[in-house]
C-alpha cells in the first residue's frame, strides 16, 4: 500500500490550515483510493481521529524517521511555510523535515505553498539548496513564483496551482444553524482579525466599524479563524462596537465555518483563509493585508486592499460601504475571479497523484 506523508502548520487549531489539511485529504483520496495518509502535527491524536489519517508528533526525530522510512511521497504545504515574517524558526523546520525526507528515500514535492517573504541570507541561501532537490515544486499564487525566481531555484518543474482550500465543500452541521438563527434580519459583515504588532490599527478598525454601523446598519459577526488567539481577540473587538455585535463562539470546522461565512454579507478581514471562505461563495470582501499571502490573494482576485499598519480608516468605510451598496454586482465579480483559482486549484493534486506508486 502506498502512503503518503503531508506536512503543515497542521494540528493548531488555525481552520485556514485545518481546511488546507482538509481539501489535501479529500483530494488524494478521490484520485488513489486506499492511499494511506500520514500527517505530521502538533496533536497528532486530535488531527488522526478528525481527518482519519495517521497522525504523527511533528517534533519527534524518531517518529519522522519510522515513517519516512516507510513512506513513498512527502508533500509540504500547503500554507506559507518557507516563510519568516511570523516566524524565523518556521522556514528553518519545513526545511529541515523535507530534507529529512529526500535523505530517506522519499519523493518529495512542495505542495499549492505560498514562498516568501524570506529575508535571512542564511535561510534564503538554505531554501535555495533544499527546493533545487525536490521533485516538484505547485505554488498558490504568481508572487510566490516572483519569490522563488529571486532566490535561484530553477531546477524541480514548477507548476502554477492554487489554495487547496478553495476546493473545500461546507457543512452545514447544527452547530452552524444554531449560530446563524441568531443573527436576525439585516446584513451581517464578518470581521476576522489577528493579533499583530501593537494596538494602533486595531482601534482604526474599530472606528471605522462603529462608523459603517451608523451609515448602513450593519451588524458585525466577529470570526475566530484559530483559537484561543483570535477568539480573544473577537470578544474585545465586539465589545468595542457595542450590543450590535457578535461573537461566533462554537468551535467551528473549517468545512462548519465555511458555510457559515456564506451567510454573511460582507466580510472584511486579515485572515487568509476567511477572505477564501468568502470568495467561493461569492460573498464579496475587503482585505487588510498583514502579510504577503493576502495581498497576494487580493491581486488574484483583482480587489483593492488595505495595509493594517497604516491604516486608512475613510479608506475602509468607503469599500465597505461601496461592497454593501452593490451587493449584487460584487457578487457576480468575486465568483467570476475565483472561478479560475479553484479550477488551479486541482492542478496539484492532480500532479501528485502521478507520483504515488
């Protein structure tokens, strides 16, 4: 039997990298059925019993070895993992785990990742070296490509793909019912933040929001995309805009939160994968890129966007307004430029399905 080995930011409790784990899931199993799936992860217990796979400690030498030995394929990604914005210790690990992985006699493939910014000369020079090696290398967006182009890999094929996520299908379990019975009449515009640098942009964000309550009614729906962080962070958000204002407070899956961010109207957020959630379902959007993965998905999508750190809050009340305005017209534009991200998106796995003996 052939098996598999994926590696993520994978078992945190972010759902933008749980629905990655997901869609990747899903999709190898419809193109090689009885693939045996292995996922390296922070709570390998928790991420074995949710996805059915065999969940493997992430940080233990001896269990990456027992079953790279016994693997066939090892994909990295998705997600921005070669990256040291949020993390230097980051890119150092997936790098050194997939050159583990080559060194015991795995095909190795980079999978539907975003690359960059990576701005060390020292790991630059490291991923440089270590993506050179791999078999095939799938990106999720064209700035990924640029990045790889500046730091001289040239030698795996590369392949344009997209977000796994964007393939993702919703679920519309009891827990998401009973959340949005609650919402009432109106339009509801999601809100999904994380915690970044000081306190400055977060209340330009509130002022802004307590402002496009007043010119359009709106209620706001505070997203946690991974807990406990931003639920923290949510719950003070909604208090800061008042009783209009609320939480989602069950811990939704990603597929639960997908199909409750298609109830909403609007959503308006940092996280990655709350602006996807929203796209393929048509639900227009307004980034704030706090990274380089968001601007580059807002390019994609042909959406203006905003950078937190210098937050223009006339800026923001104006797009959200204009989103709200013309609902319709927005709607049709998002599932037009999304359309062909998703179709991308089965690129990857596609190309590595071939590889799996």
């Amino acid at each position: 039997m052939s098996r598999v080995v994926l590696s993520g930011y994978y078992g945190f409790d972010n759902l933008g990298d749980e629905a990655v784990l997901a869609a990747t899931v899903d999709a190898l199993r419809a193109r090689r059925p009885g693939v045996e799936i292995a996922v390296l992860s922070g709570t390998p217990e928790a991420t074995g019993r949710a996805f059915a796979v065999e969940g493997v400690p992430r940080a233990r030498v001896g269990d990456l070895v027992r079953i790279l030995r016994r693997s066939d394929l090892f994909l990295s990604g998705g997600g921005s993992l070669f990256q040291d914005v949020t993390s230097w210790r980051s890119p150092w690990y997936y790098l050194g785990v997939l050159a583990l992985a080559r060194r015991l006699g795995c095909r190795t493939a980079v999978y539907a990742q975003g690359i960059g910014p990576l701005r060390g000369r020292a790991i630059r020079s490291a991923a440089r070296r270590t993506l050179s090696a791999v078999d095939l290398i799938t990106l999720r967006d064209r700035e990924s490509l640029s990045a790889l182009a500046s730091l001289g890999v040239d030698r795996p094929p590369v392949a344009l793909a997209g977000d796994p996520a964007l393939l993702l299908a919703p679920e519309w379990s009891a827990r998401v019912l009973a959340e949005t019975s609650q919402w009432g009449a109106g339009v509801h515009v999601g809100l999904a933040l994380r915690a970044w640098r000081n306190d400055a942009w977060l209340d330009a964000v509130a002022r802004a929001a307590r402002t496009i309550v007043e010119r359009h009614g709106v209620r706001w729906v505070c997203l946690a995309m991974q807990r406990p962080g931003d639920f923290v962070l949510a719950e003070r958000v909604a208090a800061a805009l008042g009783p209009g204002a609320r939480v989602v407070r069950a811990p939704l899956n990603p597929r639960e939160m997908l199909a409750l961010v298609g109830r909403l109207g609007l959503v308006v957020g940092m996280r990655l994968h709350a602006l996807m959630f929203a796209a393929v379902q048509g639900v227009p959007f307004v980034p704030l890129a706090y990274d380089l993965k968001v601007s580059a998905f807002a390019r994609e999508m042909g959406e203006p966007f905003l950078d937190p750190d210098d937050l223009d809050v006339p800026a923001l009340v104006e797009m959200t307004g204009a989103a709200i305005a013309n609902a319709a017209e927005r709607r049709a534009h998002v599932l037009a430029a999304v359309a062909p991200l998703r179709a991308r998106a089965a690129l990857a796995p596609n190309l590595v399905a071939a590889m799996i003996p």
